[in-house]
C-alpha cells in the first residue's frame, strides 16, 4: 500500500514505514501529525485517485528529526564592476516516519 501526498508544495510516494524528508513543519521530535492533502492511494489493483484530494484520507506520520541541510553557496558576481557577493543558506527540513495511511 503507498500513498501520494502533497505537503510544502512538493509532491511525494509514501508508504507505511519509510522516512521521508519534508519541507519545516511545525511541531517537535516525536509529536504525531496528519496529513490530509492525499492526492492518491494504491492498494494493489485498488487505486483511488482524487480531484484533486481524496477525501477523507489521511496519512498519520511522526516528527523523527528537525534540522537543517547542508550548506549551498550563493555566489553572485558582475564582471568589470567589483560586484561581488557570496551567502550561504542551508534549508530547514523535518524528517518524518509514516505509521500509516488511512481512507
């Protein structure tokens, strides 16, 4: 059984048991979290599509991590002109366990 769920404007394949890495959320380490934007959910032969949502479906998850990616480089220069500017910026994320999804 996999689900297809949509969450910080990304669109992702779950299913019961994986970890998945997601765009912040709010909450803390090891709080419980519904997710109600489920665009599809596949069982077997059975599949259901929505449109665009599916209602009634959700996908309960739990708060594994909250942390930030790597750091990425941001480099701009201008030729000729001096112009030049250099930032990093590294990504908040929340990792998520999927304990099950439900329709």
């Amino acid at each position: 059984m996999y689900a297809i769920i949509r969450t910080g404007g990304k669109q992702y394949q779950v299913a019961p048991g994986e970890r998945l890495r997601v765009e912040k959320l709010v909450g803390n380490i090891g709080d419980s979290i519904e997710i109600d934007d489920v665009l599809m959910v596949a069982d077997g032969d059975d599949i259901k599509v929505g449109q665009p949502r599916l209602e009634g479906a959700k996908v309960s998850c739990r708060i594994v991590e909250q942390d930030k990616a790597k750091k990425i480089i941001v480099f701009h220069k201008k030729r000729r002109a001096g112009h030049r500017v250099k930032n990093g910026h590294r990504q908040p994320f929340t990792s998520l366990e999927i304990q099950g999804i439900t329709v």
